[in-house]
C-alpha cells in the first residue's frame, strides 16, 4: 500500500499518435488497464497505522452487534453468541471451511445459539419487570411465523422457548399447520390470527380438543358469529381474543399497521357490538384475551407507550362490561437496531428491559387504578427474536473503478479548447488552489457534454476529456484529504468516484426489505480490517434491474445514511473478496422473489461451542431446474425441445455431432446447477 501516487503526465510512457491525427486525440492505450489496476486516490495510512478498533468504528458493529458481532485480532469477523467471553467463530474462516464442503457462495448463515440468547432475554427482561414492579401476572412469549417460517428455525424457537413457555402465532390457515405440527409446549399459548374461513376455525378448535391452548382472535366482525356456531357444532367452549383497532398509531416504516383505517381489527363499536352478541350467546367467559398492534419495528418508545395506555383503557373497560380477561396481547413492534444509531427508522431509542419495564409498569398502574387482576401479558415479538441470528455472505465478482492515477497522454495547442482547459487544471493543481479547480472541473464536465452533444467533440476526445475528468478528481481528492476546511470536496467526489462492486447475490431474493421499504441493513467486509478499507463503493447484484443495488449504508460518523460503503481495493485474479449482510433473520428469506430466476441461495445452521462448531443443518439453494418449476417450465420437455434444435442443425451442417453433444450435457448441468455464479474449479 502507498502513500500517495504520482500522476504526473511523464509517469508512463506515451503511445505513439495514429497518422493523422495529433497525439491528444489518442486515448491512452492504458486507460482500460488502469481502469482495473489502479489504486485509489484516498489518503492512505501504513498498515500499522490501522487497527481493528478504527474499522469497527467505521462500520459500527459494536453498535449494531449487540455483542454477538464483533472483530477479532485477526482482523475477521467473529460471531460470538455468548458476549466477547463465550465461544466465538471466525466468520471468514467458516465460510472457506464450508466452501470446502461444498456449500456454495452465497450463502445464508443461521447462528442458532443467537436465537436462544434472545428468547432468554426478552423472557429475562420481563420477568426483572415482573418482580421490580410486583406485578401479578404472568409472562407468555409468542413467535409469530410470519417473520420467517423456516422449518429448521421454528424447531429451534419451540425447543429453545419449551422450559419458558414460548408460543406461536399463525396468521394464516397454512401456517396453522405448521404450528400445529411443531408446537406440543405445555401451557404455551398458540394465537390464530388472520382472515379465517370455516375451516380454519374448526381445526383450530378441535386441536384445542387435544390440549393446546389456543386462542383465536377476531380480526373481522364476521369471524365471531362463524367461531361460536362451530363451537356450538362440536360442543366445546373456545377461547376467543378481540382484536382492538386502536387510534394511537407507531411510528416508523410500517406505522399503517395500526389506526383508523389500519386493515385489522374492531372498532370500539364493533367491540360493544361483539360484547353483547357473546352475552346472547351465553359465551362471554370464552372471550379470554385482547390484542392490538401498533406495526413492525417501532423505532420510539414513546409510541409504544401511547399505544399501551390506549389498549389498557380498553382492557379494564371490558372488565367493567363483564368481560373477565386473562391475557392481553401487546403484539409486535419491539424494534431491532440495524443502525446503531437510536435516531432512525431502522434503529430504536430504548432496550428490550426499557420495553418490558414500560408495558409492565403502563398496564399495571391503569389495572391497579380500576381494580382489575393484572392481565397475562403476551409479546409478538418475533423480528427481535430472530433477526440478529442470520448472516448472508457473498463474494465479490467484480469492480468498476473511476479512479485515474494516470492522466491521458497530454493535449497540444490543436486539440479543442475544453481539453486544452482540462489539461491546463489538471498541471496547476495544488493545494492552494483546490476550490478553484475543483469548480473549473465541474464545469468543465458539463461542458464536455455539451458539446459532445451539439458535434464540436467527437468521441475519442470526449473520452479523453472524461479521462481527464476522473484523473484530476482523483488529484484532486488526494490532496483534499489532507487539506483543511475541504470536507465538502472530499464528500462529494468520494460519490462521483465510487466503485461499484460487482457482488453474487440477488438483493430482490435475499434482502428484499433493502429494495422495498429502504431498510437499512449492516453491511461490511468479513476480512482483512486489519488493513484500511480505503475504497468507497456502492453494491451491485446479479440481477438486470437497475434496483438490484445497495447504495444505502450507516455513515457512524454522523447517524446519517450515505451512499457509498467503504471497502478495501479488489482486483480481478485477486483472493476472493467477501462482503455480508448481517441481521437478516426477519422476513429477508420469506419475502424474497425470483427475479431474474435468482433462487434460495445454500443455508447451513451453525452451532458454536468452547471447541468449535457443528453444522447441524444444510439446506441446498435452489437448483435452476427447481426455480423453473415454479413458473411451469418442465425439465424433460424443455432439454427435448433443445435436442430437436441441436438435431436440425446437425443436418444443416451447422453444428457437429460433438459440439451439439456437449451443448446437452452443459444444458443437462445448468438445469442441475445453483442459480448464483460458481467458481470455476
């Protein structure tokens, strides 16, 4: 790594010019390998002038971390389940180990000991509530599946939530099944959430018949009157919740969730109205729970609490009507910090004890206030529980670099004017006059435009002006660095000369939220932050869409979002370079499509302890074959209908026996194959 670069114009040699033509008009036969080899322009310090603690500070992953993320001394990621004192695993080192395996890049990467951490947790930080405040009720955590109902994790969620109660919730008839399947935890609650048909209600009762405890919700009016005339039919008593929809909303991305005009639940008319019908129906002791949701990832705890005084009131006033409740469902909303800032919608400005501590003390000093018993408090808590435990790791593909070390062979006294101007910027360059010639650049870039437009430059000398362009923003921005009360330049050229790192991965299938709603999610490096990542880029997937990119990443410095992420240089024919998006464990996987045919990428579970890991689990990715299947192309028609082309050819003489015969068999091996890009062997 070096200190500064020389860029002057006598630095390489200079082509000779095509007859002709003046020298100026030749692009610098270079200009294409630069492209790939050159380094940056950024101030660059000897290597042990960094450390690992500055390249945590650049991409806050002790803020965002949460102790289970951290770098260790190797310069590698560590994932550490327990805290900087438990069994930890080198994050690099894993994925070249799994790759030895044969799992291929890249891939999903679940840390199960993370999910246990979080369900003890939140079942720790209520039951420290409980006990500071006297409350009398009960705790009974609950997973909706929704934010990921990967068979491997919902085992993992039942078997580490059995000695604590943890439920489950199903918001749909399939995922009803599955809960039902799955969930077999002594007085752990199962809630039925979710547009309900006939059916789905019945085998909700009748698996009540052989012990769960299950409670469906009425999301819709017309749920109730179907809920009682099936329980009358198989004469049984249900456990019924009302949904309230409360006027107090969240804040955040989702905020719609809950409102006027939010799509579920009962107004409080619909809620008198729901009162009196089960009174009629002799089944008011049937209506057990109430529940709201205030939306997904709630960044303020003041909007919470709003919310909770709301639902409180209507808790105690069904108590007043009759009514005698033993659970309220405070739903989901408890918000993860992918940031690590505390300041935006991708953050939260409290703890999950300062959560638990705020619903304990609201709900019992509004009971406290009526005499009403303490409710039973359950929490859907369900992107807190899981979304730290998943990693996606990629590799690096390739670059494409707009920094210029070297300039374009020098313009003459016959070249257009515009270059002549350039050339002249870029030899009286010095730190004194950096403004001025940072502006002349930007005007001189607008300019070249135009008159490329309007025929005054052909394209050779408007590819040497852009040549130009880059080289003095390149000189530019090193010497801005360096320069005080340049901050400003130094910003905005760091954008104009960004890489775009070409990256494996589909952001549309494995972080869909990223694209959809702006998430913001932690991206970094897994190696080498030993050394100074001294490249800003932006990320770009595998897919044809001009969204398939990250250009959203944490600037720690401030708390804002900036567009570039800083990385270190990559190279062509270079060890491979592997970048991650961490905290991917809620909604990512489930939500994730099939653009660009771009399937399930390979999953494995990793358990760590004080000697290593395991691997409990390998999930295969999507092969091309099982992706077409799902818009109805066949395997066998399709590799017929290629044969009959190839067969034709041969007896046109366009393609021998052999060609067309080794044509089927990369045909046959690409149906077989990951959908991502594999190294070649």
């Amino acid at each position: 790594m070096t200190n500064s670069l020389n860029i002057t114009p006598e630095s390489s040699p200079k082509p000779a010019p095509v007859a002709g033509q003046s020298s100026a008009h030749v692009p610098n036969a270079n200009i294409a390998t630069n492209v790939l080899n050159t380094t940056h322009a950024f101030a660059q310090v000897k290597a042990n002038d960094w450390s690992v603690e500055k390249s945590a500070k650049v991409y806050g992953i002790n803020n965002w971390g949460n102790g289970y993320f951290r770098i260790n001394q190797n310069g590698n990621v560590a994932v550490t389940p327990k805290g900087e004192k438990g069994p930890g695993v080198d994050l690099y080192e894993l994925t070249q180990e799994l790759q030895d395996r044969g799992i291929r890049i890249p891939i999903m990467i679940r840390f199960p000991d993370i999910i246990k951490e979080r369900v003890e947790l939140l079942h720790s930080c209520f039951q420290k509530a409980f006990a500071d405040h006297n409350y009398k009720g009960q705790y009974c955590g609950v997973y909706p599946i929704k934010v990921n109902q990967q068979r491997h994790l919902v085992q993992e969620l039942v078997k580490y939530g059995k000695d604590l109660r943890l439920g489950l919730e199903a918001g749909s008839k399939p995922e009803l099944l599955i809960v039902l399947s799955l969930m077999n935890t002594p007085n752990a609650v199962i809630i039925c959430n979710g547009f309900k048909d006939t059916e789905y209600i019945e085998t909700a009762l009748l698996a009540q018949k052989i012990g769960r405890e299950i409670v469906i919700v009425v999301d819709r009016k017309d749920e109730l009157k179907i809920i009682t005339e099936t329980a009358k039919k198989l004469n049984m008593r249900p456990k019924i919740g009302f949904r309230a929809k409360l006027n107090t909303q969240g804040a955040g991305k989702w905020v719609d969730s809950a409102g006027a005009r939010s799509k579920f639940g009962l107004t409080s008319i619909e809620i008198v109205e729901g009162l009196e019908f089960l009174k009629q129906q002799n089944m008011l002791d049937c209506l057990e729970l109430l529940h709201y949701h205030i939306g997904s990832q709630v960044p303020s705890i003041q909007s919470i609490k709003s919310s909770l005084k709301e639902a409180a009131r209507f808790y105690t006033e069904l108590h007043a009507l009759g009514a005698k409740l033993k659970y309220i469902d405070v739903g989901g909303g408890l918000g993860v910090d992918y940031d690590g800032t505390g300041s935006s919608d991708s953050s939260v400005n409290y703890s999950e004890q300062e959560y638990a501590n705020d619903v304990v003390s609201t709900l019992q000093t509004l009971c406290d206030e009526k005499g009403v018993p303490h409710p039973n408090i359950i929490t859907e808590a369900g992107r807190s529980l899981v979304a730290h435990h998943s990693v996606l790791v990629f590799n690096v593909m390739g670059v494409n670099n707009l920094y210029r070390a070297e300039p374009p062979i020098p313009a003459t006294k016959k070249d257009p004017s515009i270059m002549q101007e350039l050339q002249y910027t870029f030899e009286k360059l010095t730190k004194e006059n950096i403004n001025e010639c940072f502006n002349d650049l930007l005007q001189s870039k607008n300019e070249t435009l135009n008159l490329f437009t309007y025929g005054v430059l052909n394209l050779t000398q408007r590819a040497w002006c852009e040549s130009m362009f880059f080289t003095i923003a390149t000189k530019i921005l090193t010497l801005a660095q360096s320069t005080p009360d340049c901050e400003d330049i130094v910003s905005e050229l760091r954008t104009v000369l960004c890489d775009t790192y070409f990256c494996n991965f589909s952001v549309f299938q494995s972080v869909p939220d990223s694209w959809a709603v702006g998430q913001l999610f932690p991206v970094m490096p897994i190696h080498n932050l030993k050394e100074e990542p001294c490249h800003e880029a932006t990320l770009a997937d595998l897919t044809c869409d001009s969204d398939g990119k990250i250009e959203k990443f944490i600037d720690t410095e401030s708390g804002e979002v900036k567009k570039t992420l800083r990385v270190h240089p990559y190279a062509e024919g270079q060890a491979p370079y592997y970048l991650a998006v961490f905290l991917t464990g809620a909604y990512q996987e489930i939500l994730g499509d099939l653009h660009n045919l771009f399937g399930d990428t390979d999953a494995v579970h990793i358990s760590i302890h004080e000697s290593g890991y395991t691997v409990d689990h390998y999930v295969p990715g999507d092969t091309v074959t099982e992706v077409l299947t799902y818009v109805q192309y066949g395997r066998a028609e399709m590799v017929d209908n290629v044969r009959q082309y190839t067969e034709e050819s041969i007896n046109n003489g366009n393609i021998t026996k052999q060609e067309a015969k080794a044509l089927i068999k990369h045909y046959e091996e690409g149906l077989s194959g990951y959908t991502y890009l594999e190294e070649m062997e």
